[in-house]
C-alpha cells in the first residue's frame, strides 16, 4: 500500500509564538550613545570594545545578562538566519527592543566600535537594514513574522576580554555578524549575511536607506568591465534563484572552483573586483578589514568570479560570485517576497573559507 | 497504518526542514520507508523549480490538484527521475517504480503559495530484512537549479522520523556525488 500524503502540505507550521518579540521601531539612527561610553576614550579598537561591553554588562539586570551573556560554542554562532525572527526564533541572544535607551546606545556603541563607519556600510548599513524591518511592518500583513527593528538579537558567545575566545553576536532578518576573537585578536568576521528587502531603495525612518545597493553596483560595474569573451567564460552553468552557503548551510562552498580565473583581468578589472569585495569586507572596522583585504588581494591569483543572469544585475534569479582560496563571497536578487511590491529582493554573503567562525569547530 | 502516520509525519517534519529554509523555493523533500520488505520513496519538491531544471515537464503545470497525473505525464516523469535518482542495495541498481504523482496546493508563508509535487515511488529490497546501507544518487532540479537542496527522512511504524542526510549539489568530474545512507 503506498504511502498517503496529505492533501496540503504546510512547509512552514508556525512556531510557538515568542512573546519577548516586539512590534515597534528602535529607531536606531535616533538612538544616542550615552555619555558613559566616554570612560572608554575615544580611540578605537579593541579595548575600547572590550571596555564599552563590560560597561553595558555592569549596568544590566540578571534577567537580561541571562540571555545576552552565553557560552561560546560553534553550535550556537551557527544560529544565525536570513529570516525573520518569528521564522527563526532560534537566535541566541537580548532582542534590541529589551534593552532600555541608555543600554541600547551602549549596544549601538559597540556595534559601531566593531563595524566601519562608513556611509552605507558598516553601522550604517545596520541601521538601514533595521529600518528595512521597520518598513515591511508597515506593508505586511504576516503579523506572526516579526517584522520590526525591535527583533535582531544582541549576545556575547564565550567572555568577552583579552583572552580566551567569544564571539560579538548580532543578527535578525537579514542580517548576521559574528565577529570571533581568540585572546584579543579578531580571529574570524564571518559568516555574514546581508540581504534586503525591498531593495534596492526605501524610504522609512527619516531616511533613504539603500544598504545594499553600493553592493550590486559594485558588481555591475565589474561584470559590465568585462569582454564578451570573459562574460562567457565567467558564466556559470545552471541557474542560482537564491545564495547556496546561506544559514545552516555551512557545508556547501563547492571544493571545486568554476568561473573566469581573476589573473585574466586586468589591473582596472582586477581593481573593480577588489572594489566589490571591500563592500562586504569593508563592513568591519578598518584595520580588521584591510586584514583581510590584504590577505584576498594575496589570493588573487587563486581566485575566480562568476556569474549567472544579467550583467546589470537587476533581475530576479541574477547571481554573481567570488571564490578564491579563503574567499567566498555571493550576492543574489530574489523575487520580492514580504513587501508584494515591484522589485528585487537581495541575499548575499561573504564567508572566509578558513576563518568562518573564527576557524572553530566546536 | 504507516500510510496515515507518514502523512502526518510528513507535514510535521517539512515543517521542522522549512526552518532551514532562506526564502528560496522548498527543497527536495525524500522520505523512505520499508513496507513489508518493499521500499518505499516519497520524493517532494516544487514544481515551479522542477520546470525550469526540465522544460520538457512544463506540461505539468496544467495537471489539476490532487490528482494522479495522467499516465503520459507519469511516464514523462519517470523518465526525467531514471536520470536523476538512483538507489542502490549492495551495489545494486534497486528498481524504482513510479507508483503515482499528484500536484499538492502548498503554502510557505516566506514562499507564499505554489504548486508542490508529491512522487510516490516502490521498489523490492534485494535484502529485504535489512534496509541500510544504501546508496543514493540525486541530483533532480539542482543538476539546474544549483541552490536545491534535498533533505533525506527515515520513517518507521511508532517512531519519530529521522533526518539522515542533507545535501546540495556536490557533482564530482560533472557527475552528482553518491550519498552513502546510514541509519546512526
């Protein structure tokens, strides 16, 4: 007797509801950093991270100690997701609508602390990716999804200090960094996961926010660089309709490279290609990052770039990758699926073949 | 009894997988069960991304819901799946018969609705008593669609199903990589 099969098959059944999600906006860009982060001084680095996380820690109830300060393991940095809080409620952490405004201009200080500054990037693209949540709020009527700036979470995985290994958690929908440090030195920034919808642009929060266009411009302009001859040869087989190393998908960077070598650029290619990259590693704070540019710049004779789809990137299913020796870096336009309005929808990621999560394994 | 079970299980345990999901159209869902020495294969996945990995099968999409396909839309399928999916019992070929196929109204609430295919498949045991280890090949929609994934389930009588393997698309020299299927 064959197997019988439900006539409708729910692929998603809802979660319990968590009733720590929140419904209203942070308004993370009106969020001020409070006078106290002054103790830490002004120069950044690590100590100053260090110091600003143990002064939000001192002035933090158990309650929420509980939840923002966890032990390190991989297990649990893995724990991270594109999706919506309410779809994903497995993110370890304080979400950012349970801190009070003095706490959460600490949290925003350190997010600053350990993200680049730059416009568009870094912290701001936080905040416009916040702002993101804020606006699907206001078109969506999945009410069970979570859509709010109230719902990315904040943890520290393992102490944070000058020794020993933890990891700086933020993620929510569409977002994930995970910053690893091994006694005092930033062991690993990735998986991290940036994606947006609507995109490319939205008005919400007193702002245009655009915090991923700087991205697929990037690589527009490489891919439109190109000859019709290394179009072709950088053309991927198949067809890409969202990233393949996304959540809980950490096995699937493909052993085996496909693509145009990087070599067969040249130096004005090469730049626009390095160009592409620094928006996704340029994301962290500028010594971190130049690390890790000089280290995919050294690379560059190992690397590949492919495509699939348009060389504007503007259209659904449109895919463009960077794979080199530790580089792993996709970007991919989706249909729009929360807002129902014309346009795309953007995932993509840059993960460090040796250095995600810090290189940790357990 | 076990049919009944498999389709609540079923539905219990995509929803489990879905949270895995990132947007993207479900994967391949395969579910395997012995039946009194016949496996039994239960192979799910969007029809909307089945039709672009196999254009031939567009025809598919004019089928009505929760109903057996026709039995040239059957036959059509079954010949897409002979190049696709392999099961092997001690090294060998286990022949796979496509038993019935009915598109399912389904719904993802990241997804929104779409068409899902639901691919009954039998086949004798040439070791009846003892099910593992087999070996699978697979590679249907993302031998195209290189973002497909598929998800392995084992289901018994009284028990919970087990998920015993995940994958994506691993092809070595052009050819999908064989999933060694344990019970652990």
């Amino acid at each position: 007797m064959p197997l019988h099969i439900s006539s409708t098959v729910s692929f998603l059944a809802p979660p319990p509801a968590d009733d720590r999600l929140g419904d209203t906006s942070i308004l993370m860009g009106s969020v001020e950093v409070p006078d106290t982060a002054g103790t830490c001084g002004t120069d950044r680095g690590f100590p100053r991270l260090v110091c600003l996380i143990d002064l939000l820690k001192s002035g933090a109830s158990e309650e929420l100690l509980a939840v923002m300060q966890m032990g390190y393991s991989v297990a649990e940095a893995q724990n991270w997701s594109n999706l919506p809080a309410g779809a994903f409620q497995a993110r370890p952490g304080a979400y950012l609508g349970e801190f009070s405004t003095e706490q959460l201009g600490l949290v925003k200080a350190i997010l600053m602390e350990a993200a680049s500054l730059t416009t568009n990037e870094g912290f701001d693209e936080m905040e416009q990716t916040l702002n993101a949540d804020d606006y699907i709020a206001t078109v969506s009527t999945d009410y069970k999804a979570g859509y709010s700036s109230s719902n990315s979470k904040f943890a520290f995985l393992g102490m944070p200090g000058e020794t020993g290994t933890w990891q700086l958690y933020y993620g929510g929908h569409h977002f994930a960094f995970s910053d690893t440090y091994s006694d005092g030195v930033l062991t690993g920034a990735t998986p991290s996961f940036r994606g947006v919808e609507p995109f490319p642009s939205f008005d919400m929060n007193g702002r245009e926010n655009v915090p991923l266009l700087q991205e697929r411009d990037a690589f527009a302009t490489l891919l439109n660089a190109l000859t019709e001859d290394q179009r072709a040869r950088a053309t991927l087989d198949g067809r890409y309709r969202d990233i393949i190393a996304g959540p809980q998908n950490d096995d699937a960077v493909p052993s085996e490279q496909e693509g145009l070598p990087v070599p067969e650029l040249d130096a004005a290619q090469q730049a626009l290609l390095l160009a592409a990259i620094e928006t996704y590693v340029g994301d962290i704070n500028e010594k971190d990052a130049a690390t890790y540019m000089a280290k995919y710049t050294a690379e560059l004779p190992d690397t590949v770039l492919g495509f699939s789809g348009t060389i504007d990137v503007n259209s659904e299913d449109d895919y463009v990758r960077i794979h080199g020796p530790s580089l792993w870096l996709e970007f991919s336009l989706r249909s729009n699926k929360s807002t129902g309005e014309d346009g795309n929808h953007a995932h993509s990621i840059w993960r460090d073949i040796n250095d995600d999560y810090g290189g940790n394994k357990e | 009894m076990l049919g009944r079970a498999a389709g609540l299980a079923l539905s219990l345990m995509l929803c489990s997988v879905s949270t895995c999901l990132a947007h993207a159209l479900p994967g391949s869902t395969l579910i395997l069960s012995n039946e009194a020495g016949q496996l039994r294969l239960s192979v799910s996945l969007p029809l909307e991304d089945l039709i672009l990995a196999a254009p031939g099968l567009e025809a598919l999409e004019a089928a009505l819901t929760d109903q057996n396909l026709s039995a040239g839309h059957l036959a059509t399928l079954a010949g897409y799946f002979t190049n696709h999916l392999i099961i092997q019992q001690s090294t060998a070929d286990l022949t796979l018969t496509l038993q019935y196929a009915p598109i399912q109204a389904a719904y993802n609430d990241h997804v929104g609705d779409y068409d899902l295919l639901v691919i009954q498949l039998g086949a004798d045991l040439s070791s009846p008593d003892r099910v593992f280890p087999l070996t699978l090949v697979y590679d249907a929609v993302m031998h195209e669609v290189r973002n497909h994934r598929a998800t392995v389930i084992w289901m018994e009588v009284d028990a919970e199903p087990r998920s015993i393997a995940e994958f994506g698309f691993r092809p070595i020299d052009g050819n999908p990589q064989p999933i060694l299927l344990l019970l652990r």
